[in-house]
C-alpha cells in the first residue's frame, strides 16, 4: 500500500511539472526555421530516437487494434502502408522520394525491403545527418536536406513520392500538395499518411475543440491542420491527378500510440538517467500535448488521414483556378 501511494504521489508530482512546463513553453509555428531547429534539438539530444526508435511517427496496431510492441507497431506501419498504397507490386528499383523523411525508417525499410531507390529529404540538417549514419552499406536510401514547400527535384523525377506526419508542418496546403505532385512521375503514386482534423466546414469546432485545437498548433510548432476531405480537394485541384484521391481514416489503427508513447517512459527509465535533469524535464514537457492528442483522436476532433494519387499523363488546364477556390 505504502508502495502504492509512493507511485501515485510521483505520478502526481510530475503530471504538476509537466503541465506547468507545458504551459510556460510554447513552441509556435513562426517559420520553416522553427521546424527545422526543434528537429534539429530532438536529434541531437537522441531523447526521440530513444523512446521512438527510427521512426518517428504513429504505429500500426491492426484492425480492430490489439496489443502490440510500440516498436514494433511503427515498422509495422511503413509495411501496412506499402500494401494500403499498392506499391508493394512495383518492380525493383522503384525511385521514391520520402518528403519529410525524419532520421530514415521509413526509408530503409522501403530500400531494404522492397529494393526500392530511396531519396529522403527534411528541413532538418541534424537529421540527414543521423539518417545517414544509421543507414548501412547496400542500401539504397540517400538523405537531403530540401524544403517541402519548394522542392528542389524537377518535375516528374519520381515513381513514388511517400509522406509520413510531414503535412501538419507545413503553412500552405495547397502548395505542399502541388508540390508533392508535380515531382511525380506520369503514372507514378503519391502515398501520404497524415494528422488532420475534422472538416469544421460540416461540423465547426465546438467551444472546448477550439483551445484543444490551438494548443495542438501551438505546442508542435503546427501552423494548421488541413480535414481529410479537404487536402483531398488540394490534391485534386493541383490538375496532376489521374481520376479521384483514394482516401482512408486510420485513426483507430494507430490510436493506441499516444498512450504507448507515455508509456515508454515509465518502462525505460533509463532514458530519464542517461539524459539528465535536462532530458527528464524535455521528456515530461511533452506528457500534456500527447494526452490532448489522444483525446482529440479519440473524439473525432482528429482524425488519421491516408491519401493515394496517381499522377496523370497531362495537367488539367483548369488547375491554376482550382487552385484558388480549393478549401483546407
């Protein structure tokens, strides 16, 4: 018993130091700088590496959800989007570009397991640095840094073009997904998991969805979210996609990362020693943004997008129009 309430005081004292860490610290959006230097702070430190391993984003936990090493969920999620995208049936050799490629996961898994030629660029310089690091001899997966907003490749450069998280980073929707196309090749396929929120043009953020909302945006260093249905319509009024923007919501396949992430920390607190005072309260700051995150997950206010387009042999002559009338 004594034992039991040791534990709950320590669970209580740093729920208290987090929320006020939280609370005092905001990491707005301000600029593409802004993005790159927190990567940059998180690669450095190896704190994210350590608790979520190569990949940082969302796993994989089947359907219906079943309990599984959070690890091991993330791995499992490159490979359930390869089949969900189809690109599991191209050939060897595949060029894909990987927008917003973090420390490569994804990418060596596409190189070394599919024998794909892998590009991965990021706006973070600290983290092409360790993506080439963990990247061994043999593998096809080179890493850049380059802005998703301009990328630096031609036009139709790539069979693929794959995107993890990346979207919610960027401050102009319709750019990103003009850009995400147009380095396709014709017939080649863009496959894109992203968060995103409800589309409030059907349903308007309530009174408690609003400041859950900005403090999403606020604390990532997030200028917005776009809806499903809505970057579906950027996608489509670029003018390079070949019929209609396959969807999919995996909100429930990958709902019990948030809660797993917390997890990681009390089952390894070795992590905590190895980092220090510094890295502990890194660590904790971020307990109040994944609780919201799964709360906004868990009601609908958010929602885990997939996208897949093919892109056309010609570009519609009515895109630049599009353009301007598409809605986030």
């Amino acid at each position: 018993m004594n034992w039991l309430l040791s534990t709950s005081a320590i669970v209580l004292a740093i729920l208290i130091i987090s929320i006020a860490l939280y609370l005092i610290t905001a990491r707005r959006y301000q600029s593409s700088d802004s993005v790159a230097n927190s990567y940059d702070e998180w690669t450095q430190d190896g704190i994210l590496e350590f608790y979520w391993g190569e990949h940082i984003h969302l796993g994989h936990y089947g359907s219906p959800p079943q309990s599984k090493d959070f690890l091991v969920a993330k791995s499992d999620f490159v490979h359930e989007m390869v089949r969900w995208g189809g690109l599991n049936k191209l050939p060897r050799g595949t060029t894909v570009l990987d927008v917003g490629c973090g420390i490569g996961g994804s990418s060596r898994i596409l190189a070394a397991d599919y024998d794909f030629d892998v590009t991965g660029v990021t706006i973070s310089p600290q983290q092409v640095r360790r993506a080439t690091e963990l990247t061994p001899p043999g593998v096809s997966a080179k890493f850049l840094v380059d802005d998703a907003m301009a990328l630096s490749f031609p036009d139709a450069s790539f069979d693929v073009v794959w995107s993890i998280e990346a979207g919610p980073h960027m401050p102009d929707k319709a750019v990103f997904a003009k850009e995400l196309m147009r380095v396709l090749k014709p017939g080649g396929i863009l496959v894109v998991a992203d968060w995103n929120q409800r589309d409030d043009r059907q349903k308007p953020l309530n009174f408690w969805e609003k400041p859950v909302m900005r403090q999403l945006l606020d604390q990532w260093s997030h200028p917005a979210f776009s809806s499903i249905e809505g970057f579906s319509e950027l996608l489509e009024a670029t003018g390079f996609v070949e019929g209609k923007v396959i969807t999919a919501d995996w909100t429930q396949e990958t709902l019990p990362s948030w809660f797993d992430t917390i997890w990681q920390g009390i089952v390894k607190p070795q992590g905590w020693m190895r980092f220090g005072v510094s890295g502990f309260i890194k660590s904790v700051r971020e307990v109040p943004t994944i609780l919201l995150m799964r709360l906004a997950f868990g009601t609908g206010l958010c929602r885990f997008g997939m996208f897949r387009a093919v892109r056309a042999n010609s570009v519609s002559k009515s895109a630049d129009v599009s353009m301007e009338t598409a809605q986030v």
